[in-house]
C-alpha cells in the first residue's frame, strides 16, 4: 500500500516529550511511557485532559501511578492487564466516546516474550481475544469514529511504514477495522518512532515516540480537508518544537554534567519561565551554583525563543 510520508521520520529519544507551559489545548494524547511515571506526569498534568495509549508499565515492580480523574489510559503490551482493568485511570480495553468522537483499542504482541518472565515482564493476555476483537469491531463499525488510538497499527500501514513483516493477532483486527471505516486521524505506539504519514484513503497516520505526545481538539472540526491541513500543520510544529527541546537539553549540558532527564527538567523549568530558571523552581537544583544556573540560563534562551514561536503557531 504506498503512503505519502507528511514528514521523514525521526529517531527516539529520552526527551521526545518535552512540552511547556501553555501547550494544552483539547485532548493530549500520549505515547509509551515504559515507567517514566514522573516524565508522563509532567506531560499530562501540563494539558486540561490526556489519553495514553499504551505501554504505562503498570505491573512492572515499583511502576504505580497516582489516581486522576482527568488523565486516562488503555494497555499496551508492556502493561499487566489485570493491574490495569484494576486502576482508576483505565477507560477499558476497547470503546468509543460518542461525545469527543473517539474509539480505542488496547494491546499488542510482544515480539521479545521469549526473553520475558510471565507474570512478572510479560503476560499471556498482552492481545485481545478472537471473541474481543470481534465485539470490539462490532463496536467500531457502528460507531464510525473520526478518530482512533491504538498502542499497535493496522497491518498493512506497519508492513509498509516500518517494514515489519510479522502477523500479530492485533495488528490484522486493526486492519481489519480500518477496512471498515477510515477514520480522519488514527494515533498509535509501540514502535517507538515519530513519523506521520497518511494513507491513499486520506486517513492521517501518526506514530508516537515513548512520551511523544499530539494535542487535539476533540471532536475534530466538521468537514473539510482544510481542517486536516490545519490539524497536519499542528503536528508538523509539535514535531518541530519537540526537536528545538532537544537542542535546549543539549545547550544544558553543554555547560554542566547531568543525566538526560536532570537536563530535560531543566531545559522545561527554564522554557516555562521563558528561558530562566524560577525562583521557586531553584530548589530542584541545589547541586548547580547561581553561576552555574546563569551560564545555562544564557545557552539555553536562543532556543527557548524559538520554542516559544513554535508554540505560538500551534
């Protein structure tokens, strides 16, 4: 199936969700988290409401997440399903939200379970069965969303997107349900790449990044390829703005040693104070002198103000 690529795709890395304050409009959606409970917190409480699509790490020793109300997420394969069903975030498995226009669908076949301990970092259950897909098609073919989030995709858009050839159980249902109806936008995980690519049927595709993350305006304005563009637009500057947060990371530490998500921290402490670090936030660094913190002030502003005009297109 040829794809028109919006974009070339990008490598992961630890900062892929690096936001600022301010950036919260609609719906957040957030990719694999992998029991970086703070980092996807961080993302998550910075937007009015989120969705994350999989892959939280619940089940893993010392993964636990704090209840909230406004903060939702399904499993992926990487998720204990009964630690999950049990939590008060969990929207379930599969379901639609009339309302916001939405239909999700949980989990994925983990290409590595021979290397895994069942019960402990893998789980029988990680796909749906035969008899949930179909119910959960049932679903979907009635409800004709105009949006989708899934940890995995559809088949023939990962065979040919990604080049990944296997057969999973998840991947043909999600194939399966996008010959039923093509939705305007479909959001997944799993494969820990960015990249946005949409389909002859004009269905946008967009793959996220462990803690990458697309804001949305739910339900999606009526009509119109215009209003896509718009939305493809959004996701061009998010990607965009998520690319300049890795050049503030590196101006962090290009003046001081600290691991990856100290200099993440930091580089989003100072972009959320354009481009100083706040005095109530000072505290969080007390290993830096005030030197210290004023030379990473001064390398990391010419960043920051392109960030800012990043946000200010979206």
């Amino acid at each position: 199936m040829p794809l028109c690529f919006i974009a070339p795709p990008t490598t992961p890395c630890p900062s892929s969700g690096l936001t600022s304050h301010g950036y919260n409009k609609g719906m957040r959606i957030i990719g694999d988290v992998h029991g970086r409970i703070s980092d996807y917190m961080a993302l998550a409480n910075d937007a009015q409401e989120s969705i994350q699509i999989g892959d939280m790490g619940l089940g893993f020793r010392g993964v636990s997440l704090p209840p909230s109300p406004d903060h939702k997420f399904f499993r992926g394969n990487h998720d204990s399903p009964q630690a999950c069903r049990a939590h008060p975030n969990y929207i379930g498995d599969w379901g639609h939200d009339a309302e916001k226009g939405i239909f999700w669908l949980s989990g994925a076949d983990s290409i590595d379970k021979h290397l895994r301990r069942e019960g402990v970092s893998w789980w029988r259950d990680e796909e749906l069965s035969v008899a949930q897909f179909q119910e959960a098609l049932d679903i979907y073919e009635r409800a004709k969303p105009r949006v989708v989030l899934s940890h995995d995709g559809p088949q023939a858009f990962i065979e040919a997107g990604f080049g990944i050839r296997d057969r999973s159980r998840t991947r043909q249902a999600l194939q399966a349900a996008y010959e039923l109806w093509q939705p305007d936008v479909w959001i997944h995980g799993h494969h820990h790449l960015r990249r946005e690519f949409e389909s002859p049927e004009g269905t946008l595709f967009v793959c996220l990044p462990e803690l990458g993350f697309v804001d949305l305006e739910l339900p999606l304005p009526p009509g119109g390829a215009g209003e896509m563009g718009r939305w493809r637009t959004e996701v061009t500057a998010s990607r965009e703005f998520h690319d300049l947060c890795l050049v503030m990371q590196a101006a962090v530490q290009g003046v001081v040693e600290m691991p990856d998500r100290r200099a993440n921290l930091l580089a989003r402490l100072c972009l959320q104070n354009s481009g100083r670090l706040s005095k109530n936030k000072r505290d969080k660094f007390r290993e830096l002198t005030d030197e210290e913190v004023a030379l990473v002030e001064e390398a990391v502003r010419p960043a920051s103000q392109d960030a800012e005009a990043a946000l200010r297109e979206l």
